[in-house]
RNA sequence: GCAGGGGUACCCGAGUGGUCAAAGGGGCUGGGUUUAGGUCCCAGUGCGUAGUGCUUCGCAGGUUCGAAUCCUGCCCCCUGCACCA
C-alpha cells in the first residue's frame, strides 16, 4: 500500500462497528503534511500532453507571521488547485515572498542588524505557518525577491526594458513621502498621501528613473475587455488609464511668439470660447505677464496654490479663483481675440495645463465666468424648440446641434459629425489636430531607499550615464551596511565600496546609482518566473513561459486593493517581455478573484457611530460615554479584533479553520468571523468522520435505497464540479460537506445497509472532500485502502444509471408525502378530540392518473392546451360518466392550463415527477412498503393505504387525491 | 459629478423567466437526550387553513399565460475616481 509513508495510524485498519475514529487533528494533519511533502506530489513540471492549470495567490510579504486574512487567500487557492488536481489538470501552485520593502529596513534601523537577517527569519515563520494548514504548494518553486539569485534578474530585466528604449532618466516634479524617505510613483499616493505610511506627499523637482508605461496605454486599456478581471477592478483601471479622445488646439497669444496649447474633449464647442485659462503654475503665466501690472496679481494666485496640497486644492477650494493676465490670445477657427486667465481650478500635469474655456457648455468656465463677468456664449442648442439666443442659467454640457458658429458650414452639425469637422478644420489651417490624452502617466520607479534592487546603472564623468552591462550583473547589495535610527535616507549613498566604480565604457571614474528599484518591479513578473524558478541563464525560459501561462494564470487570488498598482504593472511588464520576444503571453491573468474583507466583531457606539479597540468591550463609549453594542467590522491591529490562525490551527486543526473560511462565504464576499459558527464547522467535521466510520464499517445488505444513494452522488458530483469550476466554493463545500452527509443520513433512515454500495459511495465522495478539507480525507482514503495517496487521485465521475430520476423522484415522492402529513397533522389534531392514531391514505383514482400521462405525453409533442384542450377532454372515455364531467373538467384543468394563479402541473411538475407518472408508479405500492417509515414520520402508529374508490372515503379526502398528491386523513 | 457593485424573510445570505413561500447558516420557539447547563438529535419559524388559498424579494409602473429574476423611472446604501478640460 503506497500509503504506508504517512507513518502510524490512529485507527487499525479494521474497523468495528462501535469504534470511533479518535479525531487528534494535530497529529493527523501534521503525519499526512509530512507524507505530501516525503512523495513530493505536488512538484509538477510542464507536460504538453496535459491541460494545465496555474493557480496562483498574491504573494505575501513577508512579515513575522501569516494573519486570517493570509489563510483566507490561500484557502481558496489550494482548494482550487486541489480541485482541479482531482479534475486530471497539471497544476501548477507555486510560493514566494515579496521580500524587498520597507518594513524589514525600518526593522533592521529599530533593531540593529541588516534587512537581509529579519526578512529571512520572518520568511521561514511565515513559511512555517503554510505548511502547517496543508497547502500544496511546489516548494521546489519558492523564490524570494531580496535573493540575489532573483533581483539579478530583475536588474537584466531592467537592462532590456532600457534597451528597448523603455527606461528613462528624466527631471520631474514628483511625490515625495518624508516619512519614507522616498519618492512615489502616481499609482502608490491615494488621496495626497502615502499608500504605506498615510502621511501626506510633498512635491518635488528631482531627477528620476521613469519606465515608459504610456507606450502601453491603449493596449492596457483595450485589453481589459477581453479578460475575466472583476467588474470594479476592470474600471478602475479604466478610469486610471482615463483615455479621452479629443483635439489639441493652438492659441497664438497676441504680441508674442506664444502659442497657448489647450486640450479639449469638446472640440464642437469651440466657437463658444470667450477666454482661455491656464494653471498657475503654466510656464506661459509668467511670460505672459512678466513686467506688467498683472504679475503681482498671478504669483499671489501661484504662490497660494502652490502652497496647498493637492488635497486641499480639491477639497477647500470650491470657488473658483482667477486673475486676469494681461493678454489675449486668438481662437485660430474664427480670430477672434479672448483674454488670458490664470485659474486655480486648472491642473497643470494633465492634458496640457491648458484650458480653452467654453462657459455656455461647462460648468467650471460657466461658473468661472460668472465670477469674473465673462461673457456667455451658445453654441450649441438642446433641440429644434430650444432658442439659440435664449441666455444660460447653467451650462449645456451635453451633446447638441451646432449655432451660432462664426464661420459657415458648421452649424447644424451635432456630437461627432460637429467634432470631426472642426478638427477637420484645424487640421487644414494647421492650427490644432485630433488627439488622445491620458490620464497614465509614466512609472516613477527609483527609490531613495536601501532595501530593493540596485538599479544597475552608473555615471561616468566623461560619458555620462551608462548602463552596466548584462555580464557583470549582479549589482549585489551589500552586506556591510550599518543602520541606526538617527540615520535617515540610503545607507548606499555613503557606502564607497559600492559607490565607486570604474565607467564600463572608458574605463574612468565613475559612480554607481545609489536608487533602488519600486519593489513593485519584484511582483510584476514574479509569476513568470515561477514557471521556470531554478532557471540560472536566464528570467524564465520562454517554453515554460508559454506553456503555464497560455490564457494566463488561470485563476489569480489576492485583495482589491492591488487593483490599479500592481496588477496594472504586471499587465505592463507580461506585454514588454512579449515585445521583447521572452514569451507570447501578453495578459498575465486570465481570471482574477479578489477575495472580501474578514470582518470581526467590535465594540460599536451607535451614537458616535463609530468602532472601538476590543478593549471598550464592557465599558461605556469613551467619546460619548453612552453604552456600547458590538457590530462586525474590518479586522484590524487598530481595533485589535484580529484572530489568530495559530491558534484557531492549535485548538480546532487546519481543516476546520478551513471548512469555516471556505463555507463562511463565498470568495469575493465579506465574511465575518464568527466562534460558534468555527465550532459548528468542527462538529460538522466530526459529524462527517462518524459518518464514514459508519459506511466503512457497514454490514448489511442491498435494497432500493441503494440505487437512489448512487444517483444522488452522481447528481451532486456534478453540481459540485460546476460549482467548483466556477470558484463557488461555499456552494462547492455545501454540496461535499454537508448535502453529501444528509444524503448518507437519509440513506441510513430509510434502511439502506449495503457495505458495496457504501464503498462506492465513498469513492465518490471522499475525493470531494479532499480541496476543502484534505487531511481528514486522506486519512478516509486510507481508511478505505484507495489507490495511492488522494493528493495524486484524478476523480472518476460516477455514472447515471438509467433508473436515477425516478429513484430520486420516489424518495422525493415519500419526502412530500411526509412534508404534506405533518403540515396535515397539525390541523388535525385541533379537529379530533381524540388522540390521533393513524393515516389513511388514499391515491388518486386512476383515471385521474391517466389523464396526467396523457397530459405530459401530449405536452411533449406540442399540443396546445388553451384552443385544443375543451374538445380533447370531451374525447375522453371517463368524460361519458356524467356524473363525474364537473370532477374531470376541473382536474383536466388543474393538470394542463392550471388556474388565473396556479399554473398547471405539467408546468410545475419536475422532470422527476412526470417520469414517476409516465412510468405509472404505484403510488399506494410505495406507500405501502414504506409504511412503517411513514407511519413513525408522521407519528401514528399505523398507516392504511389504497386507491379512492378502493375502501371508505376516510373523511371525504377522495375529492382532494390528486396525482402524486394523494388525501390522509388522520383518525 | 463620473464609473462599478448592491437593496431578498428576525439577522447573514443563495437565488437571472415557470420545479419559488423562496437554498444554507445564525437566532428564536417547541420536543427528545441530559442530574442540570452546554453539546447533540428532531420539528417549527409570512398569514390562513383537515389541504389545490392569500400576501411578500427597495418604491412605482411596464412586458409576459406567468416576474425576486426582463424593461423604464425613482429612492437608498457601499466602493473607486474626481474642478481630468
């Protein structure tokens, strides 16, 4: 037995009925984590001959240990590649670590010591804490981005993205966090402050190492229709790239050489311009005004909104504030000559800094010009009702025909017809053209930090910068580098060792780039990499590449809030390396869940509406003083509701915390935690081991349950598979974990007992249990002496026999048939003043049976109830009876059209059901036979069963028979 | 303001045209088990009723033989972006 390595075993391999499967889920989890590791089952290499599968979670960094909402991303990834495992797929589920960054610096200044120390040690803990929830992971794959053995590779990378013309130096006002120490890219500052540490960002003028992004704007933008991003994620990365089509046009300034270059999406409005507006900070402003009474007046305008921050800009100032500049410049499609502002409310990094101003058909210069009593124009109008002279009480913004224009051939013109002509005309006067803006703009990737990747570049005196060539990488950090917190900035910057160094090209003096790169060049291809993680000639052979990426990553997990930085940058980097011929892969992620937030409970004032540290609990809100309810929200250090995964793995096991996180909600659902729900997802385990101690143990023989047990596995197998397929997989862990139990339970109540039967039950079942909880099931595959280890299993879907529906439907039938009783019996009982001691069931009459398989045979082929019905039913031999015409026309009736608000049951049937009719079931047969099971369901102590018309009519329930639905009466 | 996602029973939450009075879980109620509590098991949980009924899925209309599900308008909530020209 191949399963001998998973060592000593809780149980003897034979089972008695009265023995309990002793559940120490540490000792039997950590004995098959270490058998999965021995068999080195889940090491995979490419093979063409398989469909793959690369199921891949955000890579964590690595701080000192793995948090809940680490276990929930995993969880769902593992479940997934086990899942797909099972499904005969060569999956690929690799883990690495994002080990660059700040946090082990700041560590390193605190504690003493060097980066590479903590983030080592941090790495094996978190690494620890994996391994011990069972997730089966290719540990042969394991990278960490602070080993020179990767960022050398991102140093090559960075020498071919130069090469490509894709690197840049460049002299640029850029954010700047005082906190870190660092400047930032646009993606990392949220709100005018530091993604990392919150602090408000700075503007500075410095010279940065940029990669050309832009050249991919419309690509990145493009692409997003074609692949399986979530709906949020796809727009805001939308609204990041903030593509908008449009005109530049050219404003010469009146005595001067100037050209004032604005950008507008609404070409078709430009005759309604009445002036121009510049931002403050334009370069234009000043020489504009340079000399003249008006500059005062502009570098108070600049001086004020250069001392604010972006935010403040945005949020404080809602008046619009302007000075006039002293000039004017020409609207080139009709000469006319506006004036020239300086406006607080323009942005000087998009489009050009400029704005041709159109009141009548935008609020800002609308509003704008009624500040500054600017004349309003129309140039557009609503409709065929709508006066062209009629003055404006806000501005029209949207789409309309063309007036007013001070040149012929335009008016009339509307939307797109309007817009290409005038840009059509611009073109031919060579005054402006059609363009495209963007809101992307270049990535700022130095970084004057120490922990990141040198960026391999180096200025020489005499040749200026230069890069180093690709044979003398790696440009290693050192190891001999001192950190004290009194020291602030790049530890590099004094370190000549490094610093120094003789010019590849002439050979002289020369000095190495101190910045390092954004450790978001680290994860924008580490997927990649994993496809070919031991690879020592180059980043990853293109093969590899090709093969575990073809589509993309199959299924991609990690938070939303990567959503524009670093899944934008991947999707960059996985189109650079196509360009430059590394891979053909272009989209690095076919399908991207983004799991919800784990919640947890917290004090909450509902006055304050606000949340407290979990310290507050039992005491009165500390700002209002009013008591204190509890509400679940967002775990965090602050609030100090986290739970620990250590410890929940210690108390319950790795399979419960599991079963919890998956069942808990689905994957991109918010999920709360709960205790007693955890310790539910413990009983149900136990409930479950029980379950298939029971059907190991069995000793009985065959019966017709036997059939519906196997019907039912087969049906929930697939429903299973669909769910899993689709990474539902609440509804995949309802089906394995709890639907498979409660069909075991029905099983064993209406007597089935056969040992093969449940043996193959078993086969069935044990594998789905294997994604969501695998330990537990692979101790069950053992216990049931299956082939190898489940880990390495490929699942055999079971079969339907040609019996199915009807097996299910007649314990479908005996189910209704008990549902309806007990309903029934409540009634009775205020009726009967005695106690109720049995059922009389009557089965409907059989011509009304007829007439219901006539009914759905006659669906079957088209036939049209509503025209045809009436004169079908007169056919019908029961119909001579006169004395039962009114009985068989309503029956008739309730079988086919159905009622104003009941439709008929050919309608409401399931296919089941109408198979159970079509196969003329005998209902008081069935009746019959499970007499004894209906008779203690319903709590009488005996149950008569016959045919209406077959015995007394018991209560007058003849009328009530129905097929499938037959009358009880409870005596 | 723009974009995306939502509003389902006491609560959470599944449900994209008929098999829906609506899965599952929690809570609550009753019964069993127990010395008791807890656990566990069974049942109930819109109203009505010795039965084929009535009323519900944010609000108001509409399409349909039939709507939680499709369409239109409105209200509210969450998330992201934002004087982006």
């Amino acid at each position: 037995m191949p399963t001998a390595s998973a060592g000593s075993l809780t149980l003897p391999a034979k089972l008695t009925g009265s023995e309990e499967m002793a559940y120490d889920a540490q000792e039997l989890e950590t004995r098959w984590q270490k058998a999965w590791d021995d068999s080195g089952v889940f090491e995979v290499e490419s093979d063409s001959s398989k469909p793959k599968f690369y199921c891949l979670e955000m890579f964590p960094y690595p701080s000192g240990h793995m948090h809940m909402g680490h276990v929930r991303n995993y969880s769902i990834g593992d479940a997934m590649a086990r899942f797909q495992r099972l499904m005969g797929k060569n999956v690929l589920y690799p883990m690495g670590y994002d080990s660059f960054g700040m946090p082990a610096e700041n560590a390193a200044k605190k504690e003493g010591g060097h980066p590479h120390d903590v983030t080592h040690s941090n790495i094996s803990s978190i690494r620890s804490d994996q391994e011990r929830m069972g997730y089966s992971y290719d540990w042969r794959r394991f990278l960490a981005t602070s080993d020179v053995d990767y960022y050398k590779w991102n140093q090559e990378m960075f020498l071919t993205l130069n090469e490509r013309g894709l690197v840049e130096r460049r002299m640029a006002p850029v954010n700047w966090c005082t906190d870190c120490d660092t400047v930032l890219a646009n993606e990392q500052v949220k709100n005018n402050r530091c993604w990392r540490c919150g602090l408000e960002v700075v503007q500075r003028d410095m010279a940065q190492w940029f990669l050309k992004m832009t050249e991919y704007s419309d690509e990145l933008l493009d692409e997003l229709d074609n692949i399986s991003f979530p709906e949020n994620v796809k727009a805001m990365q939308r609204n990041w790239i903030g593509r908008s089509h449009g005109a530049h046009i050219d404003f010469p300034v009146v005595g001067s050489d100037s050209v004032i270059g604005a950008f507008t999406t609404r070409p078709d409005t430009i005759f309604g311009v009445t002036f121009v507006t510049l931002s403050p900070e334009h370069p234009l402003c000043e020489e504009i005004c340079e000399g003249t009474q008006w500059e005062e007046g502009w570098s108070e305008l600049r001086d004020e909104c250069a001392k604010m921050s972006e935010f403040e800009r945005i949020n404080m100032l809602k008046e619009k504030k302007g000075v006039f500049l002293g000039r004017n410049a020409i609207n080139p499609m009709n000469g006319e000559e506006v004036p020239i502002y300086a406006g607080n409310f323009v942005v000087a990094s998009y489009g050009t800094g400029a704005v041709m101003a159109v009141p009548g058909h935008d609020q800002r210069d609308f509003d704008f010009a009624k500040a500054y009593d600017l004349e309003i124009r129309r140039v557009l109008t609503k409709g065929s009702g709508d006066d062209p002279n009629s003055p404006l009480t806000e501005a029209f913004e949207g789409y309309g025909h063309m007036v007013n224009s001070s040149k012929d051939g335009f008016d009339g013109l509307s939307g797109e017809d309007a817009m290409n002509a005038v840009i059509e005309a611009l073109e031919d006067s060579g005054a402006g053209h059609g363009t495209v803006e963007y809101r992307l703009k270049d990535w700022l990737l130095s970084r004057q930090r120490f922990w990141g990747t040198p960026i391999p570049m180096i200025h020489c005196e005499s040749c200026g910068i230069v890069p180093v060539p690709k044979d003398e990488l790696p440009v290693e950090l050192p190891l001999d580098v001192v950190f004290s917190e009194e020291q602030s900035g790049n530890p590099l910057a004094s370190h000549r060792q490094f610093i120094d160094v003789a010019c590849p090209v002439c050979g002289g003096n020369a000095k190495r780039e101190t910045d390092t790169m954004d450790t978001f060049f680290d994860s924008s291809w580490y997927f990649m990499r994993f496809c070919d993680a031991s690879n020592e000639s180059q980043p990853f052979d293109r093969a590899s590449v090709d093969y575990w990426m073809e589509g993309g990553v199959d299924l991609y997990i990690g938070g939303i809030e990567h959503a524009v930085m670093h899944l934008l940058y991947a999707r960059f980097f996985t189109k650079f390396t196509r360009d430059a011929g590394m891979n053909s892969v272009g989209e690095p992620f076919g399908r991207l869940v983004c799991q919800g937030m784990l919640n947890a409970p917290a004090p909450y004032c509902e006055k304050c509406n606000s949340e407290y540290h979990i310290d507050n609990f039992g005491t009165d809100c500390p700002t209002c003083g009013s008591s204190l309810s509890s509400r679940n929200a967002k775990m965090s250090k602050s609030l100090g509701n986290t739970v620990s995964p250590e410890e929940m793995v210690s108390k319950f096991g790795a399979d419960t915390v599991r079963l919890f996180i998956l069942f808990g909600a689905n994957p991109e659902a918010g999920m709360d935690w709960s205790d007693s729900a955890l310790e539910a997802n413990n009983r149900q385990i136990s409930s479950i081991i029980d379950a298939v101690v029971q059907a190991i143990t069995l000793d009985g023989s065959p019966s017709e349950m036997d059939e519906w047990l196997m019907a039912k596995l087969s049906r929930n197998q697939t429903s299973w598979t669909e769910a899993m397929s689709d990474v539902s997989l609440r509804e995949g862990v309802m089906i394995s974990h709890f639907e498979m139990l409660s069909d075991w339970s029905w099983y064993l109540r209406r007597g089935g007992c056969d040992p093969k039967t449940a043996r193959h039950f078993l086969e069935g079942w044990i594998p789905m249990l294997a994604p969501a909880t695998p330990h537990i099931a692979e101790e069950f595959w053992l216990k049931l002496d299956g082939d190898g280890l489940l880990a390495s299993h490929i699942l055999e879907p079971v079969q339907l026999t040609s019996g199915s529906d009807s097996a299910i439907a007649r314990e479908a039938y005996i189910r209704d048939l008990i549902t309806s009783g007990r309903n029934l019996r409540s009634l009775a009982e205020r009726h009967s003043e005695k106690e109720i001691t049995r059922a009389v069931i009557q089965t409907a009459a059989k011509w009304k049976t007829d007439m219901a398989r006539d009914a759905i045979r006659l669906n079957l082929e088209g036939f049209d109830f509503k025209t045809q019905g009436q004169s079908h039913v007169q056919t019908l031999e029961i119909f001579q009876d006169e004395s039962k015409r009114g009985d068989v026309f309503q029956t008739w009736q309730s079988i086919t059209t159905g009622s104003k608000k009941k439709r008929g049951r050919i309608h409401s049937w399931s296919d089941g059901q109408k198979s159970l009719i079509s196969g003329g079931l005998d209902e008081k047969a069935v009746i019959q036979e499970n007499a004894d099971f209906i008779a203690a369901s319903l709590g009488v102590n005996t149950v008569e069963v016959y045919r209406v018309g077959q015995g007394e009519d018991v209560g007058g329930k003849a009328r009530i028979s129905f097929p499938l639905e037959p009358g009880i009466a409870f005596l």
